[in-house]
C-alpha cells in the first residue's frame, strides 16, 4: 500500500510485573522457611492447591467479567462436583485400587467426566431458575445465589449426612516421589498437571477460536457485541454451564486433596476463589491464575511459618495488591 | 433501487429511560441510498434515537419498520442480522483485543474477505500498520476508524453513526469524510449519520432531520438547509458554518 | 415510631407489631418458664443486630457479609471483661466501651476500602473477611477461649439468685437481665428509626438510589456510608454485649459463625430490607421458627416415606428457610412488610 517513510509502531506494552510475583514469593520465602527441602514441599503444595483453586475460580471470573453476575452459590458446585464423585467411587473401585497410574488416571477421568456432568446440567437449572430471572439487580443476584447455596448444602446433608465422609486416594497416587532430601507427593503432581492442562486449554479456546473472541470481546463490553449480532445471552449461558463443569472438576480435585468430603467444602473453597478473583482482576484468566498461584502459594508459606494467621495472610495478601492495583493484577479494560 | 418504500421509518416513537421521558414522538424516514444526516443540539434526543433503532433501548410507543419488518421488539443481535451496523459514540472498540480480532469479530460470516480488506487499508492506512497490536494503543481518531471499518467489513443495508467526527482533529476529520465519500459510491448503502459538525454534514449530507425536545422538527434536502441562513438559526440556534 | 415519626404505616404490619411489643414486655410474666424468656431474650437482642444490618443493607444499600464480626466483638468484648475482671458493673462498662471502640474502628477502615473498590467486590472481600476474623477468634485460644468460647458470671442483681419480689410474681435477677435486655434493645431499636428518618437517612437512602445523583448534589458520598458503616457496627456490637450478658457465654459458633450471618440476612429480606419494622419482623418470625419449627418437623419426620424424614428433620430447618429466602427475594422484594403495608 503505502511504501517509504517508515513508521514507528508503538511498542507491545507486555505487563509482565504480575507474572513476577510468585517467582519473587517463593524466592523470598527461601531464607525464612531454612530448609530446602521443606520448601520445595511447601512450594508444591502451594502450586498444586493453587491449580485447584484456579479451576474453581475460573469460571467464576468469566461469569462475572461477561454478564456482571457475582454468583454466590458458585460453591455448591464445587460441593457437589465432589459428591457426584463419590458417589461413582465404587463403580471405578477396580481401577482406583489397581496399583497403576493409567488405571488411577482412568479412574480419575471417569470421576471428573461424571462430576463436570452433573454440575454443567445443575449449572444450567440454576442459571435458567435462580440467576436468569434477576439480571441486571446486583443486590437481588448476591440474595437470591446465597440463598440457592444455603439450599443445596441443605440438600446435600439430607441426602449425605452432615458428617465428612472419606475419600480415598486411588492406591499409585499415593504416597511420594523421593530425590534425596526432598519428598514429593504424588498426587500434588498430578493436581499440577491437571491444573496446567485446564489453564493451557482454557488459553487456546479464549485466544484461538472465535469463541474465545466472543468471550473476551463480551467481557470487555457486552453490548457492542450485541450490535454485531451476536446473542451474547446464549454465550452467557455457555460460560455459566462451563463455569459450573469447572467448579465440578475443582471439587474433586480437592476432595482427593483433602482427603475428606463435608458439606460446607465447596463455601470454604468459594471464599479462597473469592479472594483469588478479586486480586486476579474480575474477567482475566490470566490474572486468576497468578492469584490462585499467590493466594495458595501463601497460605502454605503461612500454614508453617505463622500457623494462626494463614488466612489472615490471604486478607493481607489481597489488600496488598489492591493497593497496588485497585482493580486487580489484570484488570479488564471496561467500556 | 427506486424511491419506493424507506429503508427505515420510525412512526410516533416514544422512549422512556427509568423515569425520563426521551423521544417524544419521533417521525422518521430514511430513503434508500444516500446519507442522511441527523442534527440537534445536545440533549435533543439524537443517540437515543439510534439506539432505539438498534434495540438498545425499547419503544414505550410507536414503532420501527426497517426494510418491511417490524423490529420494533427485536433484540439488538437480531437487529444487526437484519443489516444494520452501529458505530456507537463511545466506538465500543474492544481495547484489549488487536485490531485483526476487532474486525474478525465484526465478520459474521467467516474469514474476512481479502478484496474488502485491502479496500479498508485503503481507506485508512492506519490500520493496517496497527493489525496485530491490541486496538487500546490506538489513538482516538485511528480508533474512530477502525470503529467505522468494523462496520464496513461486510455489505450492510444501513448503518448508523454517532457522532464520527467528535473529539477528532481537522486532519482526520479529513480523512474520515474521504472514507465515507467513497463508501457512498458504493450502490446499497444508506447511511444515517448523528453530527454535530457541519462541515462534515454539508459536505456528504444528502438529507437532513433535525431534532429538538425529542421529536423531529425539520426533515428536508441538506442543500436547503445550508442555504437557508435564518433557517439554519431558527433550527439549531446557530449560524451552522460557524460551528465546526 | 416514638421518637422518629415513622409510624408502621399498615393496620396488619401496626397490629403484629404490637403484638410482638407486647409479648416481649411481659414475656416473664405472660409465658412462665426459661426456655420462653430464652426465647424472647433471643429476638430481643436479634431485632438489633438484625436491624443495624438493614441499616446497612437496606437504608445504605452495602452488601457487607463481615456484619456478624461486630456481633462477636461486642459479645466478646462484654465477655472477656466479665471473664477477666470479675462479675461487676465496670466490667460491663469497660468491655463494652472497649467493643465498641474496636467496632467502630473496624468498621471505619472496612468502609474506606470500600470506597477504593466496586461494590461487589466489596461483598466478595467483607466474606473474606469475615472468615478470617472467625478463624482467628476461635485460634487465639488463650485470650478468647478458642472453640469452646468463655463461660462468666454477671453482677449480683442479674444473677438468678438474686430475689427482688417473691409475690404476685418471681422476679429474680434473671427477669432482671431480661428486663435490661429488653430496654436496651427497645432503645437501640428507636434511636435506629430516628436515624433512618432523619435527614442523614434520608441521604443516605437517596445515596442507595443513586449514587451519581447523590454525589453531584453535593454530599460527600464518603462520609455519609463511613458513619452508617460506624453506626451499624456500634448496633451490632451493642447487640453483642446483650447477648453475652444474657447467655452468660460468649463463643465463636454463637457469634461469628457464617450461620449467623446468614441468619441475619434471612431475617431482614424476609422482613423486608429498608424498613427497620422488617428486622423485628424477620427476627420474630426467624427465632420462633428456630426454636418450634423443629418440634413440629420432628411430628412430620417420624412418617414413613424414605426421604420425607431427613428433609423434615429438625435440623434442617434452614433448609425451608433458604427456600422461603430465594421466594421472598423474587416474590416479595420488600419483604412481608413490604405485602403488609401493599407497596407495589
């Protein structure tokens, strides 16, 4: 087109100062915490709690970045996500007991299928009944999503029994891998890996496929897609869906995590993904990775340095960055 | 093509936004072919009317024909299908994804054609230097255009500007009126453009509406009105070439 | 209603009011028995703490999920006074002026971050927040007693022991704290109403409106949520103190648990948010389900269908309750005083 005078293109500006953070973190807690070993364990624990967070939390910032619908019941999903799990157990006993990775992973997939199932289909119910009939009046979402939490934790003791019921790991996920002084768990590897996939899939479909445009375009302004003629309604109802199915997954990650299933697991989580939210950026992927990576990541640093203040450490932990950035680590940029 | 029937009336419409009485009974056609263009002083009511027409905010009374259907009631995505690209006042360009992915997304029907691409960077040589960057480096007239490319990144039966003008310098404005002369030229295309700038409106305005209170008070050629000294003072207060 | 001119504005809504007057005032002598005056004593107490939460939520229009964390530093702060200094008088008065200065500092702070952030994330981090500040009560074990909390004893005259009048009636030092419980609930109580209905409420009602409106007819948006902010945890601390004085207890589970929290919630949107009159409402309606609804579930859970009997189990009553929650939020969006007095 137009060739000679050469034109200087603004620079890319790349906001790579969140991505230092953990790094600096687990650098910073070396001296504090001495031994190395330790830390190591520390740190992958951290990671691995971290990864399971962000799945949990991950649909929760693209619901509420899309259609600014903050749903407080998001942690009935991650409740039932790992009762729905526990359910199958004794289907897949044969392969959680088989003392090989591929029949524990099998085991695992067919649980995660099943659980992502339920809360997607559940998801949809509760989106369509509850959700749907108070857009647009914040107040009256947060009432009426709390409200549909407190019943299904309600129904859960109903059908489960209020006391924890156990969960246990499939037989080769226990246990740790050794080298040298430094001890590794098995399963934290697995949940890393896991996470990893989720976070590197959710990437693609969001950068690559025109789904994933309308998504962040929606985010950004919800409106102006309507005008390009998109229903941005439908597209809403699919992350919801999606959402859930992730806060599905997220709860039987951490019910294997813990080891334990009780009925109020899924708030306590929720409280965290809260958390991880808010420093994140509401709508950012990205930035919910980093958070669920520092908020995990410090409660572990915490859990042995200053036992008491470990979620005292997360309130410190977002005030902090809010201080730095008010609406988050990546904030996205709003009409 | 002939005069027949309008591409788009509004009869008697009304809208209220929460308690405030906006449009008041608006009357409007746009014939086939040729730029309208929409004037009034602020307030009077002008990106209401767009956004009516676009579904943004529903009729409380009257209604919106565009090219023989109703879509007074419709839902703003079913309204874009029908034909009509919005350019809003704010651009609602998406400034964090790149200038490719804004006009991606703006082709509904697949990949953008290649013809039609390179007739935009001709247009406006901007955005093809920008094209992988994310759109939020953009300055505020190279943004004006990639709003107005995203609207021409496929044929459209009709579309609607809103203020394309405001807040830009001379030198752009230039360029922008280059781009719509053009887009004229092309057969099918009727513009209704909202502007506050008359240098932009007597150049390419082919008819003009004038609105004031919510209702329109002068439709006509635009060669009448900017001829019409007194008339141009009695509709807008002001002598119209003094205000650019 | 006495102080404010805020009349209940309904013949029902005046008439249940008085009702529930009524039976609160001669509790001791109308319905004989601890476990009636319990009762009364609870929504007492409730109707504050539940109406300094409409304060926030439905005069101001701030979705705060911490509200209960001032619940806890009142009833701790009267407690562990109590606990450590002796049953007196000026234990009462130190613990309560320390709570309450603890309250409003906290609450002053919380209301500032308020304002750097959108007011959902605000609800998002006041959960946060108020997680922490239960685990952390129920952590520092040695200075709170952790868990199990911190049983005391109360000054002389409001000890059973303590006989003023042995005919017509028993007026003992129970009936005496009741008493007190009483007063200082209904006191609370209209003060709330005279605040709501003075010209400060009346911007701050204009601000839960619109906020933009507010803001360019001049009010300082800031000060005006700082202090109901600071009003409504002095409430809920005051609120605080009386239950620990009447439990002789003081504890997490009791004062800080998400149940709480939860219940307060229930209790306003039930009652109706923005009305004052609805926290007495909601607080009755709540505790007198609480406490009976269970025996009348136990009768219907002894049937014989299979799952019948654990969804009508006693305890799980706040299951029909969050039921009746998510209907009155669609349903009746100003709650049964809203259908009461038949606004639209």
């Amino acid at each position: 087109m137009s060739a000679g005078k050469t034109f200087k293109l603004p620079a890319r500006r790349r906001d790579i100062a969140p991505l230092l953070l953990v790094p600096l973190l687990a650098l910073a807690a070396l001296p504090l915490i001495g031994s190395f070993s330790t830390w190591v364990t520390l740190t992958l624990a951290g990671v691995a709690m971290g990864m399971i967070i962000f799945i949990t939390a991950s649909g929760l910032t693209l619901v509420f970045g899309l259609m600014d619908v903050l749903n407080f019941g998001h942690g009935a999903f991650i409740s039932i996500g790992a009762y729905a799990a526990i359910v199958l157990v004794p289907l897949v006993s044969g392969l959680m007991q088989a003392d090989s990775i591929a029949a524990n992973l099998g085991a695992l997939m067919a649980l995660i299928a099943i659980a992502m199932l339920v809360t997607g289909v559940l998801g949809y119910a509760f989106e369509r009944i509850i959700v749907m009939p108070v857009y647009g009046q914040p107040l009256k979402q947060i009432l009426v999503t709390v409200g549909g939490m407190i019943v299904a934790e309600q129904l859960i003791i109903v059908i489960f029994g209020p006391v924890q019921l156990v969960l246990p790991l499939p037989t080769a996920f226990r246990g740790s891998l050794v080298f040298g002084d430094v001890a590794v768990e098995r399963y934290r590897l697995i949940a890393v890996a896991v996470g990893l996939v989720i976070f590197a899939a959710m990437l693609l479909v969001l950068n690559r496929t025109r789904l994933g445009l309308l998504i962040r375009a929606g985010v950004e302004n919800g409106e102006m897609v309507e005008a390009l003629g998109y229903h941005t309604r439908r597209l809403f109802v699919g992350v919801f869906v999606a959402g859930s199915a992730l806060a599905g997954l997220g709860g039987v990650m951490w019910g294997f995590y813990r080891e334990a299933l009780t009925p109020r697991m899924g708030m306590d989580v929720m409280v965290l993904a809260f958390i991880v939210v808010v420093i994140g950026g509401l709508g950012s992927v990205g930035g919910c990775f980093i958070g669920a990576l520092l908020v995990a990541v410090t409660a572990n640093y915490a859990g042995f340095l200053a036992p008491k203040l470990a979620l005292g450490s997360n309130i410190l932990l977002m005030a902090l960055i809010l201080l730095w950035r008010s609406r988050g680590l990546y904030p996205v940029t709003r009409r | 093509m002939s005069d027949g029937a309008p591409l788009l009336s509004l009869t008697g419409v009304n809208t209220h936004i929460g308690p405030y009485h906006i449009l008041q009974g608006v009357d409007l056609e746009v014939r086939r072919g040729g730029l309208t263009m929409l004037l009034g002083r602020n307030g009077a009511g002008k990106t209401t009317t767009l956004r009516t027409i676009m579904g943004m905010w529903h009729a409380s009374a009257g209604n919106v024909r565009f090219d023989d259907a109703d879509i007074t009631a419709w839902a703003t995505p079913d309204i874009a299908r029908a034909g009509i690209a919005y350019v809003p006042e704010n651009m609602g360009i998406f400034a964090d994804l790149t200038v490719r992915e804004n006009l991606l997304l703006a082709a509904r029907s697949g990949p953008i054609d290649d013809a039609r691409l390179r007739w935009i960077f001709g247009l406006f040589p901007a955005l093809e230097k920008f094209w992988p960057l994310t759109a939020g480096v953009l300055s505020g007239g190279q943004k004006q255009m990639l709003s107005i490319a995203r609207a021409i990144i496929e044929p459209r039966k009709l579309f609607l500007i809103d203020e394309p003008t405001k807040g830009l310098a001379p030198a752009i404005i230039a360029n922008i009126i280059a781009a719509f002369s053009e887009l004229k030229k092309s057969a099918d295309t009727t513009i209704l453009v909202v502007e506050q700038n008359f240098l932009f409106a007597k150049s390419l305005g082919d008819a003009v509406a004038v609105m004031d209170n919510g209702r329109i008070v002068h439709t006509g050629a635009m060669a009448e009105l900017a001829a019409d000294r007194d008339l141009q003072h009695r509709l807008l207060g002001l002598h119209l070439d003094q205000h650019q | 209603m006495i102080l404010s001119g805020d009349p209940p504005r309904g013949r029902t809504l005046a008439l249940l009011l008085t009702v529930i007057f009524a039976g609160l005032a001669l509790a001791p002598f109308l319905f004989p028995g601890m476990a009636a005056l319990n009762v009364a004593a609870k929504i007492c107490y409730f109707v504050v703490l539940a109406a300094s939460y409409d304060l926030l939520l439905g005069y101001t229009g701030i979705v705060s999920f911490a509200h209960t964390m001032f619940f806890g530093i009142g009833g701790y702060g009267a407690g562990l006074a109590l606990y450590n200094f002796g049953p007196s008088w000026s234990s009462i008065a130190v613990g309560t002026a320390a709570a309450l200065v603890l309250a409003v500092a906290l609450a002053l702070v919380i209301g500032l971050l308020s304002l750097r952030v959108r007011a959902i994330f605000f609800a998002m981090i006041t959960l946060a927040v108020g997680s922490a500040f239960a685990i952390l009560a129920s952590q520092l074990s040695s200075f709170t007693g952790g868990e199990d909390g911190r049983t005391f004893r109360l000054p002389e005259a409001l000890r059973p022991g303590f006989q003023v009048l042995n005919s017509p009636v028993a007026v003992n030092g129970r009936v005496l704290t009741y008493y007190l419980v009483f007063f200082s609930s209904l006191i609370l109580f209209l003060l709330m109403l005279r605040v709501v209905n003075s010209p400060f409420g009346r911007v701050l009602q204009a601000i839960r409106e619109n906020e933009f409106r507010a803001e360019a007819l001049g009010y300082r948006i800031v000060i005006y949520r700082s202090i109901a902010n600071c009003l409504a945890a002095a409430a809920a601390a005051l609120a605080g103190v009386l239950s620990a004085l009447w439990l002789r207890y003081t504890g997490p589970a009791v004062t800080l648990s998400f149940d709480t929290m939860l219940d307060i919630l229930l209790m306003v949107v039930i009652g109706g948010m923005g009305t004052l009159y609805g926290a007495v409402l909601g607080a009755t309606i709540f505790v007198l389900a609480e406490t009976y609804m269970q025996s009348l579930m136990a009768v219907v859970s002894h049937a014989s269908l299979p799952l019948l009997p654990r969804l009508f189990d006693p305890d799980r009553w706040l299951l029909w309750l969050g039921v009746l929650f998510v209907l009155s939020v669609y349903f009746f969006p100003f709650g049964i005083v809203g259908r009461l007095r038949k606004r639209h």
